[in-house]
C-alpha cells in the first residue's frame, strides 16, 4: 500500500533530522581509536566512546529541534551527566595506569576519602578494582597532585562534578542550579581538554 503525502512527510522529515544529528560527528569507532587510543582498558575504551558520540548526538539533537525552555534544559541536563562521567571514568584509567607505572604523587592517592583520614587499600593486582569505589573528587585531586592534569582543568572538572551533583533535585533547589546551554558547552571543553592533557601524559610514560 502506497503511503499517504503526510506519512511520507513525516519519514522525510525524521531521516532529515537523523542526517543533521550524525552530521560532522564522529563516529564511536573513530572516537575509540582517536580520542580514547591512550585508554588502557579495552572495554572503558569503547563505553568512553559510546558515550561521548550519545552526548554529541543529543546536542546535535537539540540544535535540530530548535530546543529551548524545559526541553533544552533537559538536553543540557543529559549532556552534562554524560560529559562528567566520561570525565570520572577516564580519570580512574588514568590513575591506574599511574599506579602500575609508580607515579602517583603527593598524599591523596594514599588515602580512600578527600578528607584524608582512611587509608587506601591498594589492591595490588588490580588497582582498578580499588579506583572504582573512589568519588569524583578523589579522581580528580589524585589526577591534580600526580601532575596528570593541571590546576586550570582540575577546577573546570570540579564545576562538571558540581553540576552532575545537581541531578538530585532536592540539592539543585538548594543551589538554584539552572540548566542552560553555555553549561552543556563548558563541560565538552572540559571532556576534550582532559583528553588533550591525558594523552599527553601517557604519551610521555616510559
């Protein structure tokens, strides 16, 4: 049965926003092997890039559908949630990295909690087993005082955390978070410089 103009309409209008969405974003393939080549873990490699090309497509999503209001700080929400644990995920390889080649520096990684008062069980086998019940923040501070990423970024990967806190609503009416466009772009930058930064980093690992 032949369509009717509105059906056709309709799809026409749908693959054309689809075409815009993908359009000038990398794919997850070429994001693996670009931007997360210096990740360690093969499986964290591919969910890193999953993830970056989902929170690209959505902003891509947004610009389509011309949101704006409640819809796109619902965009912005998302993106942000996404950008922040593309952030803690590939901090945590990093650190792992940095405790298998011993150069971890200062006295965070040492401890479990920011506030430096239970000891850090270190498994040695597998650090990354120890890595993953560690906050945010601990990431951050570790990657910071271990010379993986510099101050400037260290505070812009701290507002990400912030923001990402925020989801929980009772503490976003506290701090009269409002989600807007400008948030959802600092967080990308931030993503892509803890990229830039990182590789550096490895890339000069003996």
């Amino acid at each position: 049965m032949t369509k009717s103009i509105q059906e056709q309409f309709g799809q026409e209008l749908i693959d054309a926003v689809a075409r815009f969405a993908k359009k000038e974003i990398d794919t997850p393939a070429q994001l693996e092997l670009e931007e997360f080549k210096h990740v360690s873990d093969i499986k964290l490699k591919k969910a890193l890039a999953e993830t970056l090309y989902g929170a690209r497509w959505l902003y891509k999503l947004g610009l389509a559908l011309l949101a704006n209001g409640n819809e796109q700080s619902a965009h912005v929400r998302v993106q942000v949630i996404d950008y922040a644990s593309i952030c803690e995920a590939l901090l945590a390889d990093m650190i792992a990295q940095a405790h298998i080649s011993g150069k971890l520096l200062g006295t965070q990684y040492q401890f479990f909690d920011v506030r430096q008062k239970r000891p850090m069980n270190w498994a040695v086998a597998d650090p990354t087993a120890s890595i993953h019940k560690t906050t945010f923040e601990w990431r951050i501070k570790v990657a910071e005082e271990s010379k993986i990423i510099d101050s400037k970024l260290a505070t812009n990967l701290h507002t990400i955390r912030n923001n990402r806190n925020s989801v929980h609503l009772t503490l976003k009416i506290r701090e009269g978070v409002t989600y807007f466009s400008g948030m959802a772009k600092r967080s990308h930058t931030a993503v892509y410089e803890l990229i830039k930064q990182t590789q550096k980093w490895v890339a000069a690992l003996p």
